[in-house]
C-alpha cells in the first residue's frame, strides 16, 4: 500500500522487527517449551483414552453392555466420561496457560511493541 501522505511528510518509522530473533530468543523458546510440555502428554493420554474406548466399543460387546445401574452400562459410562475427560482438559489447560503461559506471552508481547514503538491491536489483556 503507497504512503497517501503529501510530499515532505515523510513518517517515522521504527526499524522492522527480526522475527526470527524473536522466534529464537531464550523467553519464546521457554514459551514453546512450557507449551509443548503440557499438550503433548496431555494430547496422547487423551488419544489413549479414546482409542481405548472406540476399541471397547467394537469389539468388547460383552464387556461394554456390562451394566452399572438399572439400563446404564458400561459403555454408556465410558462414553459419558469422554465428554467429561474433554471439558476437564480444557479447564485444566485454561488454568495452566493462565498461570504459565500468558504471563511469558506478555512479556514477549510487550518487548515487540517496545520494538515498534506501537500498541498491537487488542489493548492490554
């Protein structure tokens, strides 16, 4: 996009940002550490749990119709649990990236608009 502004005007503008600097630096490679910690054991537990159950389903007939409480079996409990096991990860990460990953983000955040002497779009958070 050309600058619009009439001839003489020329604007300050602050030196471009390495990102790839920044993709290297000590507190995002942190960032990315935290990040990859928690999600990928989380991720194949997850993946674990749910193969498990679609494998139960197909072919432990017997085992899934086991019944719990009056016309509830097993299977209907193992699935409940998969939605349950689904809203539990997500409140858990939510905490966890409250707590150890968005206070890093900040900071890497507010050392780029220093850079660019700038706010990013968003505000404070």
């Amino acid at each position: 996009m050309p600058d619009e502004r009439p001839p003489g005007q020329e604007s300050a503008q602050a030196p471009p940002i390495d990102y790839i600097a920044v993709q290297e630096s000590p507190e995002f490679t942190e960032l990315k550490r935290r990040f990859r910690r928690f999600v990928f054991p989380v991720s194949v537990a997850f993946f674990v749990w749910f193969i498990g159950y679609v494998l139960l389903a197909a072919y432990a007939h017997d085992f899934m119709a086991t019944p719990v409480f009056g016309n509830v079996n097993l299977g209907i409990v193992l699935g409940l649990g998969q939605f349950v096991t689904t809203f539990a990860i997500t409140m858990i990460y939510v905490k966890f990236a409250n707590k150890r990953l968005d206070p890093l983000s900040v900071d890497i955040r507010a050392d780029l608009e220093e850079r660019a002497g700038t706010a990013a779009p968003g505000g404070d958070r």
